[in-house]
C-alpha cells in the first residue's frame, strides 16, 4: 500500500506491505501491478524535483511540487491543489510596528475582507498539507508565502524599517500565491528598491541637478520628498497614483558595505554638478557610484542627449612602415574612440591656421579632417606633433617626456595600428600564415594521445604566446566535443615546465570546475603545478580583505587557481592585483556582455597570455564576439560602435550576404581565432550518417492530424491574432509524434496500440530492433514529457529494459543532504557501464548541459529542436572524442498518405535545412539560427481548400473506457460537453487555477449548475462533493444568479459521501449515470477542442 508522511518542509511518499514492512524503492517496480508509479517517482528524482530519503522512501520539497506536471501529480496520488483564498491581515499597531504579526486564513470565499467561511486553521495545517473534514496540498507559491509569514512572525525586529522590508516580501509573495490582503496590507504599496536611477535636469548655465528615480513609482513623488529632507531618511511616505507608497531604503550592515541609502547620502552631499564633472562621471561611472545598486544606463544617454558630454582629445603616435606618425585621439565613448592622423607638415600647418582662426573669432572647437575637435588640449597636441614629424625614425615615447611634464599635462598615447585603414591591425597579419610549431612534454599520461587537431591546437598556443609574436591573448572556440580542455592543459603544463613557474587562473562555472580539476589529474599524473580551489568558503583561505600583501603572495604562488565567475566578480581587486602568468575563460559567453561586473573584472587582469574557451562564441548577436575577443587582445575588432556598424546591423538586412559578411569578419580576426568544427576534423573521429525516413501516417493519425488543420482555419477566421494558430501548429507537431498526446493519457493505452497508430514510433522500434540486433546503444531525443513516458511505456513492453527519462532541470552536482539526488552525469554513467543493448531519452535541452554519452552510437531526433545548432549539440553528445564506433543519426519524420501535402516534420525539416547553413557558419548568432513563429505559420499550408473535407473525421468517444483515457483536462471538458447535449443550455470551463473546486458552469433555462469533476480509480470518499459547496459564495456574487452543486464521477461514491450529498444537497452523477449519457450522447475530439476554448477568466 503507498503511504503518505507530511513534514514541514517536505513530503514523503513510500510502499509498505500488508506486514507494514517499507519496501525498497529499487522493487517498487515489481511489488506494484503498474510501474507507472515507480516510473513517475524515478523521472522526479533523477530531474532533482525528488530525492530517495533513506533508499525507501521518495521526498519531495512542496516549494518543488509546482514542477510536477498534471499526469505526474495524479500518478502520485497527492491531495488536490488547495482551490479557495488565503486571506492575510495583521495584528499590531500598523505595517511599521516592530512587534507587528501576520495573520494568515484558509477561506473559501475571502471577500477582500476576510469575512469568508473559515475552512482550515493552523492546527489543521502540516507545511503544505491542510486536514480536517477536506484534504488538500498548498501550491509551491502559496507554501511559500506561508512560510515567509512564519518566519517573520518568529523573528524579533528592533526597528521599522525592517519589518517594512519583510512587509514588501510579503506583498510580492502574495501576488504570486494570488493570496487576499486586507484594507491595511493592499492599501499601502512597499517598495524596496534595488537600484535607483538618476534624472538630470538643467538648473542654470553649465549647472545640472541629478535627482533619484525609482522605477517602480511612476511620479516625481519621491524626487520631492527626498530633496525636502536635508538627511536620507530610511523610509519615505508619498502618494503615486492616489495609492499610499512607502519607500524602504535598505539598512546598511557594516561601515563597509555599500547600500542605496549610502549613496543616496553622497548624492545629498552633492547634487548638482557642470558640464565637465558630468563628463568625468560618465568617463569613469564605477570610480563614484556602485553599479550594483546605481543603474547609470539612462543617465548616460541623457548626458549624451543634453549635449553635455564632450569627447576627450589626446596626442598619439602610432608606427608607419620605417616611420612614426603624430595624431589626434578622440576617445569619444558615446560615439566611439577615432584617431586622426597627421601625415605630414603640410597637415600639421592647416591644422595650425585652423587654431589660430578660431581663436581670433573666439570659437572652441574646429573642424578638422571631419572631425570635430575641442581646443583645450589642442597646443600640447600640435607641439607633440612637431616633434615627431622633426624625428619620424623614433618614437616620442611617454618615458622620453616624463622628465618634462607635469601633472596637469595630457599622456601621448603610443598606439600601434594600420594608422592609414584606422584599424588594429599590424600585429595580428603577422601571424595570418605563420606554421605552428608543437613542443611535446614528456608528462602526458601513458593512456592519452593527443588527436592531430589537439597537436594542433596545442602548437597554435604554443607558437602564438611566444617571440616573435607575444599575442596578448586567442579564442579557442573549437565546436564541441573536440576536447578544448586538454588541448589548454597541455599548454599550460608546457609554459610551467618551460618559462618558469606563474600563477594560473581558471575561471569556469562551477558546475564545470570539478571537471577540470579531474581532467588535470586524470592527463598529468605527475602535474606540474598545485591545484588551489578558490572559490566558496575556501577561497577565504587564501584571499584576506584586510591584508593586500598577504593575499598577493598568496596567489602568487605557481599554481592553478580554479575560480568561478561570481567569485571572479566578486573579487575582482584582490585578482586584478596578481601578475597571472596564464588566465583562462571556460565558457567565455559569460563575458560576452560589455560593462558587465564580471566583464569589466575579466579585462582588468593583469596577464602574460590570455586563453578564453567556448563551443558558441556567438550566441545571441556578433558583439558576443566582439565582446570576447576584446578580452582577449583589446582594440582587435575596434570599438563596440565601429565594429556594430560594420558587422552587427548589416545582420538586420536580408539582402546581406551572411557567408561574405563572416568571412571577412574571420579575416579580420585572424590567427587570434581557432575553430574546427567536426567535418574539420574528420579523421580524428569515426564516420557518421544522416538518415531520413519520410513514413506514412497511419489512418487514426492522419484524421487527426487533418481535423486538427481545419481547426486552425476555423479558429483563424475567428481570431486574427496569430496565437490561436500557433497553438494549433504547436498541436501538429504533437499529432505527428503520436496522434493521442494531444487529448489522451498514454499511459492508459495498450503498447500495441500506440506503435500502430504512430508512424514515427512504428519507425523508431524497428530502428531500435536494429540495434540491439548489434548489442549497441541509443539516444532518442525529445522535449515533450509525454511523449518521454510513451516511449518509456513502449520500449519496456517491446525490449524489457526501462529508459532513464533526462530533462533540462536535473540538477548539476550532488546535494549535500541525506536525501542523495541523481546527478545527471551519474544516471548517464549508469545507463553507459550496463553492458550492451540499452536506450536512454533525453530532452534536447538537457543536452546542451556538457554530458558525454559516447558509449551510445546511435542518436535519433524523435521530436526536432527549432535550432538546428542546438540540435546538433544534441548530437554531439554522442559524437565527440571519445567516440570509437560510427555514428547514425536518425530522423523519422511523418508524412501524409499519397504525399497529399507537405505534412509539419517535412515543413519543419525543410526550415531547419534552410537555417543549418547558417548554424554551420562558425561566426552567426546560434540564437538567431532558431525557427521562428513567423516562419511556421508562413510555411504550413494552412489552405482548407486543398484537403479534402471527406477525409475530416474526429475521434469519436462512444463509451466510459474511451472517456477514461483522457488526460484530466480533456476529461472535464468532455464532461462538459455532455451536459451540454444531455441538458442543452451552455457550458463553460472553470479556470485551470484558482477555480475554487467547480471545474464546469452550467447555464440552463431554468436552473444552474456549479460542477465539481472527480475522475478517480477508487471510490469517492466523504470530501467528495464538500469541495464545489464552498465554490457556490464565489460564483453566486460572480454572475448573479443561484447555482446548484453537482459532483460527476467516472466511479461510485462511498454511502458517507451520499448522505454528506444529500445533506448539503449536492447533486451526484456517477458511472452508471455517466456510462448511459455517453452511450446516448457520442462526442468526438472536436467537440472538446472546442470546448477547451470555452474558459472563464
């Protein structure tokens, strides 16, 4: 018998025989009649929504229980999802009081004033789990909610302001749990900013005011009321919007710790500011505001808006074939930095009359050479200019002035560049064609080979780090799979053991980082370097706030530090300090984003070489790129707005040629990229083949599939929006996976049944079949859970093994609780040693989470990704180093019978085919790869007058065991629509959530009924029919007029809950009823489609 314990944080569930004895989880599947439970459980725990308490019993967290699907959470048996109201109010003397309470009410009807019936208190409550005469489970947001409440209200707060920070907690929890908040809680918004923006506003000649604004106040409310406290208060009373507000700054913790309240206070102590310190602000924003709790984006434009922001303007030299060249810099951050050269005396003497010209008419800027350029600074530059153009054979270096200058002098920038093109270009076109040359050490593990592409790219660092070229830094953006990790490894352990011992950093997400420690270990045996964890608590070991000097020799020991991004940020000055020998990015699209904090601390290190790592240099557009190269050798591809204007926008045309665009754009970064995508390296991996099966659709499939089509052309001609008919093709590309996942639940369908009515999963077992005939191992990849299950279901009954089902939220490592969750490398790990035949199904996004599964060398595309670059990550699973069998990828796709129309799978196939070019350009935006919802509703043939409307024909249910096979949603509409045709009148569904326990409103002629659904297995005990009676109060004062309650079954109900009917005069429909008005009354899968569309709000 399933048992059910209920704890304050968690839930268990377990299996006890008829002695009492706990059964093993592992035999649940043999001590059930169905391993239908056992299968739900697993999937949970292995996706982490679960965990195995014990090795018996199976726990599940309630703020976890909102993952769980509807299928699942019916499998399991649960208590209903409590339906009714959860009214807050509070005791004290108003939201500020220190000893303020909450109180928290479970009503069935809360009208806004908690006067609603009363249906469980406290005592009735354990966690999530509500008691009494009914038995319900609190949403993961309600629980949530709940918890929050009892935390506060067990907590001692020695001032207002923080009460009012928790209150603000409270008002955001609600809206999500949809709670009721009395007159004293809903009336009063709390805002409790986490970042504040600044308005600039002109108050005189060259005198500008900053004033705060936060986002979430939609008038100057608070402007005002900050500016008449001569202090910054913690917390302001306004009035936005005829609504009561109060603002809560945050409290600060220590002296050191920056708040909004800190900075609020240096804004009071200075609040208007000219021209020039504006400039300085936007120049160097982080030297006076903390950019974690000031956003300064709007504050930037509108400097620029204002006109008040001006470029700065330095000299420059910058070589030219033998000579040097003087020049003007014009580090211009709105617009992006140029440079203008003056070649010659004859440029220097124009620029001279210029200057002299505009003094005499007392102008402070000129035009020259097009550009616009301040005069302030403009003698030092033509003086700088001079000197060089007197000397061209040498540079006029900053140290040869240093002597000369002072303070209040400008810098003479010296910058090497193709001065002419205006571009950084000269070092790197000297290694455009040089031959990379490799140096072996002699400590790689007698088991490790390097593959040719790894001597490769091991010599292209080697050779690339060195004189004569000393790059700064490269991108190694090889395609996955294709061991980039080794390839660095080995670079590293070559400097170490060849120019002297440095420290080395590695930053990597921290799913990652145990990974790399193991590979060292794994390809080093005799390493040589230490390993140093620095990051979490033991990276207080070796980085001490208090003591720079102890932190820097700390880290600058030979070692390699493996490190996250987050500590990264987080320490940004301790490692900005260290002279890093080598740094690596692992997973470098994490500093794709300029400005960023963790951006901004990657490009402050100071490094001999920089190595940045990534499969996808280019997710969602080309300054992705742009922003990773600049990491590694800054200035390469010019400013982000020059390089934007050149590469990005031209993106937005369709007339660009993409293939030249990329091309040019990988000439010019030239051997600071290297990329090998797999057909690159072919030889270092087995062969791999593409097939396609283009298979009829079964009779029960194709009806439905062409029932399904006329729906959208009906629901088109009703709805002109777009969204009716992409749900309708989102149901085509459901329908030709199986025709029943749109309205059945599968896993109450005969196995024989469903391979029949399924072209692709007909075609999937004989592949399948194949397979294990060879002793050899499968993939099949697909989103949809059902459709998991199904394949589940089919390949127990067909092969005698149960798949592991990975979707994309199993958890990345192990929990350090008692309750052990699967990770999903160790499921996989499982799924590998087991010798011979095995299958596993995966979601395709789970795919993209770096697993290495080459013991399976078959890989079929049940269900196709939008994004033919993520679906080959998905491939490439499989088809990696590591990979010594021949691949075979599959793609069974279902087609109309007679070729009558181009069916989805062939129309998606045919998208995916014309964007695959583009996901193999290794330099376009995989984000931008993916199909779009313009494109499927322009390419599926949504023109009724080419079917045959004879060929339509719906599903037709003509008994209770046809009804019964729905999925729970489907079912209620059924019912629904059986009323409908039994009683005529009309028939709405109640809302999915928050239906307060009526699932169907019947209107008729002269009565009215509220409807409670129950499909259940076993008799209908006592709480049946209790639940739509607290419904009536709602929907009475919702429409205005009486209902009855009625309660519909495909079961029986228990003689307790027919005499509770009959008391509270519930009307009882069960099977017999039901079994009769179905037999009378046939209804078809239109029917409930339609209906489906007919929900209250």
């Amino acid at each position: 018998m399933i048992k059910y314990s209920y704890y304050n944080d968690f839930l268990e569930i377990y299996l006890e025989t008829h002695d009492g004895e706990v059964v093993l989880f592992e035999n649940w599947a043999t001590e059930l009649e169905s391993p239908v439970l056992f299968n739900v459980c697993n999937d949970l725990k292995v996706n982490g929504v679960a965990a195995l308490n014990g090795l018996k019993k199976i726990a599940i967290n309630y703020e976890d229980i909102s993952q769980i699907d509807n299928f699942e959470y019916e499998v399991l048996g649960l208590p209903e999802q409590y339906p009714y109201d959860v009214f807050l109010d509070i005791m004290g003397a108003g939201l500020s009081d220190e000893n303020l309470k909450i109180r928290y009410f479970f009503q069935d009807f809360a009208h806004e004033n908690g006067s609603g019936e009363n249906l469980f208190f406290n005592k009735h409550r354990i966690g999530s789990y509500l008691k009494n005469k009914l038995e319900f489970l609190l949403s993961s947001n309600q629980y949530l909610l709940i918890r929050e409440i009892d935390r506060i209200n067990a907590s001692d707060f020695t001032d207002s302001t923080s009460i009012l920070k928790e209150m603000s907690t409270i008002q955001k929890l609600s809206v999500e749990a949809k709670a009721v908040l009395s007159m004293t809680l809903h009336d009063t918004l709390i805002v409790v900013p986490n970042k504040v923006k600044f308005e600039i506003s002109e108050i005189g000649d060259d005198k500008y005011k900053l004033s705060p604004i936060i986002e979430e106040i939609s008038s100057n409310q608070f402007q005002e009321s900050f500016d008449s406290y001569p202090i910054v208060k913690s917390s302001y009373r306004i009035t936005d919007n005829d609504k009561s507000v109060r603002v809560v700054l945050d409290k600060d913790e220590n002296e050191e710790s920056q708040s909004i309240k800190k900075q609020l206070e240096q804004l009071k102590q200075k609040n208007q500011f000219t021209g020039e310190e504006l400039n300085e602000i936007y120049n160097n924003p982080t030297k006076f505001w903390d950019a974690d709790l000031i956003d300064l984006d709007d504050f930037s434009k509108r400097v620029v808006e204002l006109g008040i922001y001006k470029p700065r303007f330095y000299p420059f030299i910058s070589p030219y074939k033998s000579e040097w060249l003087p020049g003007i810099v014009i580090d211009d951050k709105a617009e992006g930095t140029r440079h203008v050269l003056i070649k010659n005396e004859k440029d220097l003497e124009e620029l001279r009359q210029l200057v002299d010209e505009s003094r005499t008419q007392g102008k402070k800027s000129i035009t020259y050479k097009d550009e616009e350029i301040n005069l302030t600074h403009i003698d030092s530059i033509i003086e700088n200019a001079q000197k060089q153009l007197d000397s061209p054979k040498s540079p006029i270096t900053t140290a040869e002035k240093e002597s000369e200058k002072s303070e209040s002098e400008t810098r003479v920038l010296i910058i090497k560049e193709n001065a002419e093109e205006n571009e950084y270009l000269e070092e790197v076109a000297l290694v455009k064609d040089v031959s990379y040359t490799f140096t072996e050490v002699d400590n790689l593990a007698d088991d490790i080979k390097l593959k040719d592409h790894q001597r490769d790219g091991v010599a292209w660092l080697q050779t690339l780090s060195k004189e004569p070229y000393l790059v700064p830094g490269v991108l190694l953006a090889d395609d996955m799979g294709l061991g980039k990790t080794l390839q660095v490894l080995y670079f590293i352990e070559w400097v170490s053991q060849n120019y002297g011992k440095k420290p080395v950093l590695i930053v990597a997400p921290v799913s990652l980082l145990e990974n790399w420690k193991n590979e060292y270990e794994k390809f080093f045996p005799q390493a040589s370097l230490d390993v140093v964890t620095l990051w979490g608590s033991d990276s207080r070991n070796y980085i001490i706030p208090s003591n720079k000097e102890q932190t820097i020799q700390n880290l600058s020991k030979p070692a390699i530090y493996f490190t996250t991004y987050e500590t990264l940020r987080r320490q940004q000055i301790p490692m900005a300090l260290i002279n890093w020998g080598i740094v690596v990015l692992d997973e470098a699209q994490k500093v794709k984003t300029p400005g960023t904090l963790v951006t901004n601390a990657a490009k402050a290190l100071k490094v001999d070489f920089k190595v940045a790592m990534t499969g996808t240099p280019v997710e969602n557009s080309l300054m992705d790129l742009w922003c990773i190269i600049d990491f590694c050798s800054p200035g390469l591809l010019e400013n982000a707005k020059e390089f934007s204007r050149k590469y990005q926008k031209p993106l937005e045309d369709e007339n660009t040629d993409v293939k030249e665009l990329t091309e040019d754009l990988r000439e010019r970064i030239g051997a600071t990229l290297m990329r090998r995508m797999k057909f690159d390296v072919a030889k270092d991996l087995p062969s791999i083949d593409y097939l396609k099966y283009e298979i009829a659709m079964p009779r029960i499939q194709y009806d439905t599939y062409l029932n399904e089509l006329n729906s959208i052309v009906e629901l088109r001609e009703e709805d002109q929006s777009s969204n009716p008919v992409l749900r309708g093709i989102f149901n085509l590309r459901s329908i030709s996976d199986h025709p029943y996942l749109k309205h059945y639940q599968v896993e109450n369908i005969e196995t024989e049944e469903l391979i029949n009515s399924s072209a692709k999963l007909k075609k999937v077992i004989e592949i399948l079949s194949d397979i294990k005939g060879n002793d050899e191992k499968a993939i099949v990849f697909t989103e949809n859970k059902s459709m998991q299950r199904l394949l589940r279901k089919v390949i127990k009954k067909r092969f005698g093994l149960t798949p592991s089902i990975i979707n994309g939220e199993t958890p990345t490592s192990k929990s350090k609780r008692d309750k052990t969750k699967l990770t999903r490398q160790q499921e996989i790990d499982k799924y590998q040693s087991k010798q011979g035949f095995n299958v596993i199904v995966m979601s395709p996004i789970a795919a993209g989470f770096g697993l290495n599964i080459t013991e399976a060398n078959h890989v079929i595309h049940y269900t196709r990704h939008w994004n033919p670059a993520k679906e080959q990550q998905a491939t490439d699973r499989a088809y990696r180093i590591g990979q010594d069998k021949p691949v075979k990828v599959y793609y069974p796709m279902a087609v109309a019978p007679n070729d009558k129309f181009e069916t989805f799978d062939l129309v998606l196939d045919k998208l995916l085919q014309r964007k695959s070019h583009l996901a193999s350009a290794s330099l376009f935006p995989t984000e931008q790869i993916e199909i779009s919802r313009d494109d499927l509703i322009k390419s599926i043939n949504l023109d009724s007058s080419n079917l045959d409307s004879s060929e339509k024909k719906s599903l037709e249910f003509r008994n209770i065991q046809d009804l019964e096979k729905l999925k729970a949603l489907d079912f209620e509409a059924a019912i629904a629509v059986l009323f409908e045709k039994k009683y005529g009148g009309d028939t709405w569904l109640t809302p999915v959530s928050n239906d307060k326990g009526a699932d169907v409103i019947f209107f008729g002629d002269s009565e009215n009924y509220l409807i409670q659904v129950k499909r259940s297995a076993s008799r209908l005990d006592i709480t049946s029919g209790q639940e739509v009676t607290y419904a009536l109060p709602e929907y009475q004062n919702k429409y205005d007029r009486k209902f009855l309650p009625m309660v519909v079954t495909n079961n029986y109900f228990t003689e307790s809950a027919i005499d509770l009917a009959r008391q509270n005069e519930v009307k009882l429909i069960d099977r017999d009823t039901l079994r009769m008005w179905i037999s009378e009354n046939h209804i078809n899968t239109n029917d409930i489609d339609k209906k489906m569309n007919k929900r209250t709000s």
